[in-house]
C-alpha cells in the first residue's frame, strides 16, 4: 500500500544493491561462461538422479536437499532466465523445486538413507560437478584470504576465473573441514571412500 513514488524507489534501491553484489560472488563477464555452463550440467545431472529416486540421497530428504532448494528457488522459481533453462533441461528438477517447498506430512524412516557403500552412478555425477568448479574456487579464495590478497585469479574448468576476495566462502570452507573433523574415524573413511575421485575430497584437508 506504499505510494508509486516510494515502490519505484524501493525497486530502484533493491536492483541497485543487488547487482552490485554480484562481483562479491564471483559473478562477472569473465567467470559468466563458467557458471553458466555449469548451472546446465548440474541441471541434467539432476535430472537423471531424480529418474532413480526422489531425493538426493535417497527416499528422504536431507541436508543436501535444503542446500539445493535454497538456490533452485531463485533459479528455478524467480529468476526468468535460469528457470527457462531448468524447463528446458529438467522438468524433474523444476518439479522437484515445487515438492520441496512443502514436505508436511512426509514420513520418513531411517532406512530410507541410500547405503553409503552402494551409492547410485547418478549421486557421483552431482558430485563431481561440485568438485569440478566449486572445489578450486573455495581453495583459491582461501589461499587469498590467507594471503590478504583483495582478489584472486585462478584457473577452474580449464578456463580463467576471476573475483574479489570473499570472507564468507573461507568461512564456508573452515565449517566444512569442521565438520569432517568431527565425524568418527569410521564415518570419515566412508566419506573419503564415496568422494574419491569427484574433486571434493581436496577441501576436507585445508588448515
């Protein structure tokens, strides 16, 4: 109820401040290729997971699902242009999107897990799209942070990514590592077994 002058406004500041924080996420001319190219992959590597089971790791969904949802509702559900390329590539996953935003009476048990020693090839693909391009960006800002550099350069999908230094995703890095820590000496060499050879593994070891 907020007069024309004052939405205009508002929108106006809203954009403003947005795509002003898009070199903060390394999101530029320069690295646009990258991830557009990725974003496409991981759609089709969705695609065909969701052909053998509902979530990402199996008949339940988990933490992984949430981490996924919370990007795929901007991707898929606001942004016109990535959402275009979702109902182009995977139907499944823009369906997907839409069950997730209301789980309520969805009733889980705990076998519903995939078993970590018999994983379907499809997981291993999202993987390694993961390994592919996020997994040098977060060391490569890392190793800035620690340097205090303000930006960093680095190569990542055989092409040359550049951006600003970013706090967070060191603090990304550091929680991730935490957490592997703390599992069991049993847990961890199920994880290390599962993420041999998709690219993750290189972050599990960072001081």
């Amino acid at each position: 109820n907020m007069s024309s002058e004052e939405h205009h406004q508002q929108k106006q500041w809203v954009s403003e401040r947005q795509v002003g924080r898009l070199h903060v996420v390394g999101s530029n001319e320069t690295t646009a290729p990258i991830i557009d190219a990725s974003y496409r992959r991981f759609l089709q590597a969705m695609e065909a997971h969701l052909k053998t089971q509902p979530y990402i790791l199996g008949n339940r969904p988990g933490a992984s699902d949430f981490a996924v949802f919370g990007q795929l509702t901007q991707l898929v559900g606001f942004d016109p242009t990535p959402s275009a390329i979702a109902y182009e590539l995977s139907p499944r996953t823009v369906a997907w999107t839409s069950m997730m935003e209301d789980l309520s009476g969805l009733s889980t048990e705990q076998d519903d897990w995939n078993c970590p020693t018999d994983l379907p090839d499809t997981l291993y693909d999202i993987l390694r799209e993961v390994g592919r391009g996020y997994a040098p960006l977060l060391l490569a800002n890392s190793r800035a942070i620690k340097a205090g550099e303000n930006s960093w350069a680095a190569e990542i999908d055989g092409t040359l990514w550049r951006q600003k230094t970013f706090t967070y995703q060191g603090k990304c890095l550091r929680w991730i590592n935490e957490q592997y820590q703390a599992l069991s000496a049993s847990d961890r060499a199920l994880v290390d077994a599962v993420l041999e050879g998709t690219g993750i593994e290189v972050m599990l070891f960072v001081s």
